[in-house]
C-alpha cells in the first residue's frame, strides 16, 4: 500500500533533469536547505508550492506526492488472503478496525471496497451475538452501496447490488431484496456463444474452446446453486423433491463435484438431508449426512478452484479473478462452519439421540482440530 512520498518524488525528478539542489531551490524561490529537508522527509513543502513542482516536473501533484488511492488487483488479493487469516487467528474486533482503516484510506479504490465488504460478509458470523453481526453486515453493506453509487465499472456495479441484496438478505430484509433485484432481467445472454466462434473463425480455436470451457463451468455452478435452493422449497412436495434431487445428483456426479468443486456438493448435502429430516425420513436424513461427513473430512484440502481433466483450459481465467483460487474465508473457519452447518443446525435436533449422529457430529469435530 502506497503512502505520501514527496520526497522521493522530488529527489527522483530532480536527478532525472540533471539538477542540484540549489537549481531547485533557485527556481522556487527557496533555500537550498528547504529543498534538501523535503528530499530527506524532513518536512514537506508549502501546499502553494505543489502546482509549481508538479508544473516544473512536467506531472500532476497525484503523482508529485507520490500518492495513489488505488489497490492494484494482486495487492487487493494479498491483502484479503491476509486479512481472511487474520480473522481465524486474531481477536474480531482487532482485524475488524484494520479493516474499516483500510477502507477509509483506499476509499475511491472500489474494487478494494467491494473485496473489504465481501471479507466482512463471509466472516460475519465470527463477531459473536446477532446484534453485532447485524451490524458487521450493516458496514458491509454500506460499502457495496458506496460501490454501486459511484464506481463506472458495470460489472462491478452489478456485484455490489447482489451483495448488497445478500446482507439485506441475511439481515432478514425480504422485501428489500425484492426491490432491489425484481426489476433486474432475468434473460440469460451469454456472449460465449458469439465469441467462441468468432476465436475459431480467426483461427483461435484454443481461446473458442476456453471460452466455452469458462462458460460451462459456470453455468455448472450456477445450476447446482439453483437445485440447492429450489430443492429447499421442495419439502410440502415429496415427488418435485426427490426429482429435484435426483437431477442434482446426476449433474454431480457427471460433472464430478467431488474433486472438481466439493464446497458446491457440501451446500446440497446440507439441504438434502434437512429436508429429508422435515419429510420425516430419518434414514435418507443420516444417509446424507454420512456422505457429507465423509467429503468434508477427505483430502480435499486445501480447498480451492481448479480445472480437471475436463476443465482443462480455465486455470488463467481462475488466476484472474479478483481472488484467483483462494478460498473467501480461512480454512479453519471454513472447517468449523462445516461442522456447524450440523451440529447448530436445528433442522437435526429430531436425529440428535441416534449414533449414527453422533458418529456423525464427532468426525466434524475432529475434522476442526485437524487443523489447529
């Protein structure tokens, strides 16, 4: 992160030009002594002085001061991998204040903001009682706002309003949410589908095929997210449930969930398994459960996005993402919100005196200490 560095600046453009401290001074109307204690840190020059140094340097006075309010995108990464880290290993409240100056500091540097409210949103649930994390979700927010408000960039703008709908969302806001995201298209335009053929057109046939690549694996993605939701609003219909399951199971295992992307199996099995325990279907319930168990105390670790055999033309596009592969929390946190998912989840209290549970809530609980 950069700081004001005049004086580097000044002593930087001055050896450029060939010039002593006192031709400096000269045509400041300054001492010599003045400009040598700007060149050493010593003090800064007058403000009325900038616009002639930056003139004289042929630069503006951002620059002159050798200030930038920006976050380049593999600073911003560095930094949320650390702060991530932070949050599983430092007080909450410590790494929450490093955060909000960070945020003051680079305040016109959006993406910066938008990854600031993202760490806050996914490490919410570490600041202790509702009330506080109601609150971490309330900065959050207000940081996404400011992004959607004032950023030029479209993709970031659409982002931060699904954020922002997230953190309405969890903050139990439904009808804000609704205002929010009801009016935005629901038509699905994917430019892969122009872009891929033009690529082979020119001759390109290996970017065409990384785009399609790029494309599938997001369309994945975000079907096994929509069958996961949908399969929640299931339960009142045990035929539209069992079928939404099956084609979730098939899309899984084609596409190889378990070793491709396992933390999109982990939200399903979750979800199968609470509705199974509402149907009344204990058995399918522990079924379930024992699955999810089994691939969240695997060697899937550490977990991150990545290609495969099939996938094998995604990996620059994963490394140009604003995190690349990284995981959007630390993975002690990520293990012990696995375990929680069912040892806190009211949804099991019915399978809380049967073995197979406790078995069950005993390997998640290893399966934190593994990583202390």
């Amino acid at each position: 992160m950069k700081e004001i560095n005049i004086a580097r600046t000044i002593l930087k453009k001055r050896h450029e030009k060939g010039l002593t401290q006192e031709d400096l001074a000269k045509y400041l109307g300054v001492s010599k002594a003045s400009v040598s204690k700007w060149e050493t840190g010593q003090s800064y020059p007058d403000i009325t002085f900038l616009p002639q140094l930056a003139t004289f340097f042929n630069i503006s006075i951002d620059e002159l001061m050798g200030y930038e309010p920006q976050m380049c995108k593999e600073d911003i990464r560095k930094l949320y991998v650390r702060l991530s880290a932070d949050f599983a290993s430092k007080p909450f409240d410590e790494v929450l204040d490093c955060c909000r100056e960070i945020a003051k500091k680079y305040f016109s540097c959006f993406p910066l903001l938008f990854n600031i409210g993202l760490l806050l949103v996914n490490n919410c649930m570490e600041a202790g009682d509702k009330d506080r994390t109601l609150s971490v979700l309330s900065e959050a927010k207000e940081l996404f706002i400011r992004v959607k408000t004032e950023s030029d960039d479209a993709e970031l703008v659409q982002l931060s309003i699904y954020m922002e709908a997230t953190c309405a969302l969890m903050m139990g806001n439904p009808n804000e949410v609704i205002e929010l995201l009801e009016g935005m298209s629901r038509k699905i335009i994917s430019p892969e589908t122009l872009l891929a053929p033009a690529y082979q057109m020119v001759g390109k046939t290996e970017e065409a095929r990384s785009i399609l690549q790029i494309a599938i694996y997001q369309h994945m993605g975000s079907l096994i997210g929509d069958l996961t939701d949908y399969l929640m609003l299931c339960t009142d219909d045990p035929e539209q449930f069992d079928k939404t399951l099956e084609r979730a199971d098939d899309i899984a295992e084609t596409f190889d969930l378990r070793r491709l992307h396992p933390s999109l199996l982990m939200k399903f099995y979750i979800v199968a398994a609470q509705g199974f325990a509402i149907l009344g279907n204990t058995e399918r319930a522990l079924e379930i459960l024992e699955k999810y168990a089994e691939l969240v105390t695997s060697d899937i670790y550490p977990l991150q996005l990545k290609g495969d055999e099939y996938f094998n033309l995604i990996d620059r596009w994963i490394e140009e993402l604003d995190l690349g592969n990284a995981l959007p929390r630390s993975e002690k946190i990520v293990r012990k919100s696995m375990a929680d998912a069912v040892i806190d989840n009211p949804a099991f209290a019915v399978l809380a005196d049967k073995n197979r549970f406790k078995r069950i809530t005993e390997r998640l609980k290893n399966n934190c200490q593994d990583q202390d």
